[in-house]
C-alpha cells in the first residue's frame, strides 16, 4: 500500500478556550509546527467579520438535512474524513469528473458510497451569496462535520478555519490512503501513522462509526466463509438475514445496532460484545492488547472518548496538502474556478 508521507505536511498543534459539555476550559494558545516548509495557516474565528454568517448558515443546512434524514451526519463527517486523508484536507474530494480529470469520487472507498455532495452544494451557494468567494469548501467540510457530530448528541469543538480549496485531486492515493473496512490493525495502523497519528488517534477516529450505516457488500467476509469466532452469534444470525434478502450493495446496515443515530461510546461497548459490524471495527478489540486497552477505556468513561475525540479530529483537521502545492476558495464546490461557468 502506497505511503502518504508525513513529511509533506505541516500540523498546528492547537487548544482554545472554550467550554465543553463536562464543564472543563482550556486556555487559549495555538502552536504551528511545519514540517518541511509546507505551511498551513488556521486560525478561529476566522470569518467573524469577513463572514460572520458563514458558521451559523452552515449549521442551519445542517440541521435541516439531519432533521429529514439522521443518517446525513454520518455521511458529512464521512466526507471530511475521506477529504483529510487524501493530501489533506483541500475538498479534493468534491471535485466532479471532467473529460480531462479524475477525481476521487470514482475511488473504490468513495464509490456508490460517499453522499452529502448536494448538501455542500446548497450551503455554499448560500455562502456565496452572502460572502462571495470567502468561505472554502474545506472549511465547509470541516464545519459541517463538526456540526453533525454535535446535532447527533456528541460534544462540539471550535473549528480552525483557512483552508484552501485544491486545483486537482487524487484517484490513486484515495484507493492507497483510506483505510478499507476489511483491515487489520496493523494496515490501520499503518495508514493512519503516514498521516501522523498515533495509535489512540486511530481508535479515537474509529467511533465515527458510532453513527451511520454501511452496505452488506463491505462486511461480506463477516458472514461469508471469514473468521466469525469473534462474533456475537445472535448479531451475526441477524445480519445474514438483512443482507440475504437483497442486493449486497444497496442493503445497509447500522455501524452501531444499539444508538445508529446517537453519537455516544456505544460503538466500543459493541466491540466488547462481538458486535462490531465491519472487519476493521472489530479488530480493535481482538486484534491487539493495546487497541483493546484503549476501547475499554472508552466503554468505562465515555467522557474521556468525546474529549479524544475532538482532539483527533483537530488534528486531523490541521493536514495541509503537500508541500509546493497551491489552492483557492472555490465558487462551486464541484469544479475549481478555472472551468467554473
């Protein structure tokens, strides 16, 4: 599997003051640390007086999409993690196809699996209209993503803000750097280390999967002649069942049978359970002592989880494209401004 070297990008270390749900502040300081030459500069607060309508128009569309369909939160956080981890997050990820480009979305992770695209689509038309051209659809991403976390019940986060919007993507890193759901830990490992993370970071990340779905073609090995000895065998009998009755690749699952919606520690008691829907969910309990250590502590104090949580999703927030590269703030998310009509 091919690497995505770390040395191509540069992570600001960050911590703010704002409150959380348990109570706890801490002080606002920030800390860049570029790794070589390739900067990125984030700051919060960033559109207070460029767009001050920027972070409240996005939670709006937020909301009124999660409200009509509970399973968009999980696809917008989807999609930023699929961004990030493609040459940092630069909204590659949104660029259409174009008779001389190929972009991600084709990618085997983001094929016939990857939706929200047209909620993006209207939160940036709004932007436009109320900022022209000041907002970048990484940003968007990033915001958007934080936003579902919290209106699915989970802690919120102050969001650094400045990304650039990429000229181009990446079809072939999105098949090499986007973990596959049938990886072991050490594959898990491995590509979240190219990207700088540690190991915690990498179960940490994993709870997204407390919300969501995935389809019956993506765990097939679970039911189909793979090592279920792991598995809880009334959850294994009930997900032959789903997943025989129709199509493979359109018939979903929940990631967490128990609260699919509710963005809690759930998704870490089910792995203790056997109930981890995917390969790559499960192994952190049974592959390895160490992974299993940190998801017991998850499963005793949920707080210590959300907190992690958004920590990681800080620092992955911060992977900048590699070094030499350069970006916009799109017009239309799906095309750079160049080819925009």
């Amino acid at each position: 599997m091919a690497s995505f070297y770390l040395a191509s990008f540069c992570i600001m270390v960050l911590s703010f003051s704002v409150t959380f749900a348990s109570g706890n502040s801490v002080p606002n300081k920030s800390k860049e640390t570029c790794i070589n030459d390739a900067t990125i500069v984030l700051s919060f607060g960033l559109y207070q007086n460029s767009c001050p309508e920027a972070e409240p128009i996005i939670y709006s569309w937020v909301e009124r999409t999660v409200s009509q369909d509970p399973r968009m939160a999980a696809s917008l956080l989807r999609l930023h993690f699929h961004d990030c981890f493609v040459n940092g997050c630069d909204a590659s990820v949104l660029l259409d196809d174009t008779p001389n480009f190929t972009g991600e979305k084709t990618a085997a992770p983001n094929l016939n699996s990857l939706r929200g695209f047209e909620v993006i689509d209207s939160i940036k038309a709004d932007l436009e209209l109320a900022c022209p051209q000041t907002v970048s659809c990484a940003d968007i991403l990033a915001i958007a993503a934080r936003d579902s976390v919290v209106l699915s019940g989970g802690w919120g986060w102050e969001v650094q803000m400045g990304r650039k919007d990429s000229l181009t993507a990446s079809r072939k890193a999105a098949n090499n750097n986007i973990p596959g759901p049938n990886s072991n830990v050490a594959t898990l490992v491995s590509n979240f280390q190219n990207l700088g993370f540690s190991l915690q970071d990498m179960v940490t990340l994993s709870g997204a999967h407390t919300i969501g779905r995935a389809r019956c073609s993506t765990f097939s090995s679970r039911l189909n002649g793979g090592s279920n000895s792991d598995m809880n065998l009334d959850f294994l009998q009930s997900l032959q069942q789903l997943c025989s009755v129709s199509d493979t690749n359109t018939t979903l699952a929940n990631l967490d049978d128990m609260t699919p919606s509710t963005f809690d520690n759930q998704y870490y008691v089910n792995l203790l359970s056997g109930k981890g829907l995917l390969v790559s969910d499960q192994v952190l309990a049974t592959g390895d002592d160490n992974t299993r250590e940190i998801v017991q502590t998850y499963v005793d104090d949920p707080s210590a989880f959300f907190e992690d949580f958004k920590n990681s999703m800080l620092k992955m927030g911060s992977l900048a494209p590699p070094t030499g590269t350069t970006g916009e703030i799109r017009v239309n998310c799906r095309v750079v401004n160049q080819f925009n009509s």
